[in-house]
C-alpha cells in the first residue's frame, strides 16, 4: 500500500469502529477502502474480519455499565453467536471465490436497506412497547434462532450485522435500546473472534491492512461507546448509505 492508501485504511477502521459501536454497519466503510487498495473481495472480507475484532472488544467493554444484570441473556445469545459466528467463516473459506462476488452484492444491498429502514423499524418497536404487553426477558426460541442466523450472516460478510441484532431484540425483548444496544456489541464481538480464529489459520489476508484496521477500530471502538449517545443518528446513516452505495456500485461494476 501507498503511505495515502494506509492512511485511508486507519481512518477506515477508526470510523467503523465508532460507527460499529453505536449503529454497526462499519464494514460498510471499511469495505470499499480495502477494494480500492487493489485487495480482492474475499481477501478484503476477511482482512476486515480480523482487524475489526479489537473494535468489537473495545465497544463491549465500554458499554460494560448496560450489560449488568444481562449475564444470562448474554450467555445464551452468546452460545447461538459462537455456533452462527463458525458457520458463516466456514462458508466463506468452502464456497468459492466466484460465488462470495455474486453473493456479497446482494449482502451489501441488503445490509443499505435496513440501514435506511432503520428509523423505522425502531419506530415500530417503540409503538409495540407503549402498548403495552407481556415481558419477554430472553426472547425465547425464536430470538435465539433469529440471532444465531443473523450471526452465520455476521461471520460470512458483517455488514449491518449489529442493526439486524437490534432489530431482532428490539421485537422480542422489553429492554432499551441502549441495553439492547450493549447486547448487540458483546455478539458482534464473539462472532468476530470466533470468525478471526478460523481466518487465521485457513484464509487469506493482508497483515497491513489487518493491523491499520485493528488499529483504528480499537481507538473507534472507544470513541464510539463513549460519545455515540451524541452523534445524530441521520448523520451516521447518511454516511454509512452513501459509503455503502459507492462500494455496491464498485462490485457490481467490477
């Protein structure tokens, strides 16, 4: 890389890491830098996958005062994580390089629409809960399944994985979605390290990449938990569709 490319890639990976934190959908960012440095799609994913780990550990820690008294919860989400987490790396290290250019497309363009459907789904959710109800504290099977799929999802191709956790939750479970939110971080975290583990030793990946990534999401990760409460969520989302729309159009081009 270029002493302007590396560069890119650190503010990259800052950038996911806060963004990661608050809302998720960081790879959008991260992604279509890493393309534009010449890295190939699958070795792009999973340089990605490694270098964001530490921002996933750092945001979990720094939301540490929401996760009391969700130690049950977080353990047993956490176990459907690990299982979905390995699932998806191993479809990403078995299926073919030609199949991941295919499917990642649609990945991307799915994870831009529930970026931008995200107002509204929260909007629904805040209209179930001023109906009142009864008090689902674990969700139940279906959280449990939904989640472990969305996490064969995460460990695949990450991007707006956090938003589908919190989405998920935030239909199943009476909680806030700052608590929600916590939950969301410790999930992404696991399914991250779990993918990361595999990665390391069956994938292909860029040390360079990896490191300014890990570097940055890590200071991300915390700049992320302790002041997203102040960003203004249509400014994120603005960047995080436009960012998401340029890397989309560059696949389906390339």
């Amino acid at each position: 890389m270029t002493p302007w490319e590396m560069a890119a890639v650190l503010a990259a990976g800052t950038g996911a890491g806060a963004v990661n934190a608050v809302v998720g959908s960081g790879t959008l960012i991260t992604f279509p830098v890493l393309l534009a440095t010449g890295l190939p799609p699958v070795t792009a994913t999973v340089s990605n996958g490694l270098g964001l780990v530490p921002g996933s550990i750092t945001a979990a820690l720094g939301y540490r005062e929401e996760l009391r008294g969700q130690r049950r919860r977080v353990l047993l989400l956490g176990a459907g994580a690990v299982l979905g987490g390995l699932a998806g790396a191993v479809l990403l290290l078995t299926l073919p390089a030609s199949a991941f250019e295919r499917i990642v497309p649609v990945l991307v363009g799915l994870a831009l629409v529930l970026v931008a459907c995200q107002p509204w789904i929260a909007k629904r959710v805040r209209r179930r809960r001023a109906s009142g109800g009864p008090v689902r504290r674990d969700g139940g099977p279906l959280l449990f399944t939904g989640l472990t799929l969305a996490s064969v999802y995460g460990g695949y191709f990450s991007a707006a994985q956090g938003i589908i956790y919190v989405s998920l939750m935030g239909m199943l479970l009476d909680e806030t979605l700052q608590r929600l939110n916590a939950v969301k971080n410790v999930l992404a975290a696991v399914v991250n390290t779990v993918a990361a583990l595999l990665f390391l030793f069956f994938a292909p990946f860029d040390w360079t990449a990896v490191v300014l990534i890990a570097a940055g999401s890590a200071l991300g990760g915390l700049i992320g938990a302790r002041t997203g409460r102040r960003f203004s969520p249509a400014v994120l989302r603005t960047l995080i569709v436009s960012v998401g729309t340029v890397a989309l159009v560059h696949l389906m081009l390339h």
